[in-house]
C-alpha cells in the first residue's frame, strides 16, 4: 500500500467518524428539540448526513453505484425541506388585525367639552392646517 492510499484510507476514516458523530449529536437535537422547527432542520440535516455517508461509502468500495441513490436522498430532502417550511410558515401566520378608525370625540385635543384637551400637546401647533377651537 502506497503513501497516497494510506493517506486516503485515514481521511475515509475519519470522515465516516465525523459523519457517524455528527448523526448521534443530531439524534440529540431531534430528540430534545424544544420546538417543531429545530426538529424539522436535524431530520433535513440528516438527510444530508446519509448522503454523505453514502458518498464515503462508495470512495472506501471505489464504486459508484451509490451515486443515483444520493441523487435521488437529496431530491427528497429537498423536497421534505420545502414541504416543512411551507406547512410552518403557513402554522405560524399572524392573524389578521382589523383596525377600526377611533371616533372624532375620542381624538386627543378634542374632548367632548371645551377646554377639556387630554392629550400630551394640548395647546400646542399640532402642524399645518390645524386649528384649536375657541371655547364659547
């Protein structure tokens, strides 16, 4: 075994190590959670996970039979990811406010009997085109 294969066995060693721990770290997150999200992105980062796996596989048996399956895990993932984010964007939607326009009396400035100005600029110019009452 030459220098370079050895070298090559090594780096398929250790990434097959880093993947393989990298799954059981994710097994944790799925696991603990706290919420639907993260849960949703550790099973996407899985996917990602088995096809690196796989990719690794096929480098240490030098076969590529691997290679449509991992074509066909990342179609899927891609898929699930999208399916996921749609379903929580959709779940997390605010719901829609209407506003009703508050009622001329109840406007600061302009109480219901004179000189009874509730607001914080009460007297003052509050811009062009407003006029202040004269209380009769």
């Amino acid at each position: 075994m030459s220098v370079f294969e050895q070298i090559d066995r090594v780096l398929l060693t250790a990434a097959i190590v880093l993947v393989l721990a990298a799954g059981l770290l994710l097994m944790v997150r799925i696991w603990r959670g706290p919420s639907m999200l993260d849960r949703a992105i550790s099973l996407d980062v899985i996917a990602a996970l088995i096809i690196a796996g796989l990719g690794a596989k096929s480098a240490v048996a030098l076969d590529s039979f691997y290679f449509p399956i991992m074509l066909v895990l990342a179609f899927l993932g891609f898929t699930g990811s999208v399916g996921i984010a749609r379903f929580i964007a959709v779940r997390d939607r605010p719901q829609a406010v209407t506003a009703t326009a508050p009622s001329p009396a109840a406007a600061p400035g302009t109480g219901s009997r004179p000189g009874a100005d509730t607001g914080s600029d009460a007297g003052s110019d509050a811009g062009p085109g407003a006029t202040k009452e004269d209380p009769k």
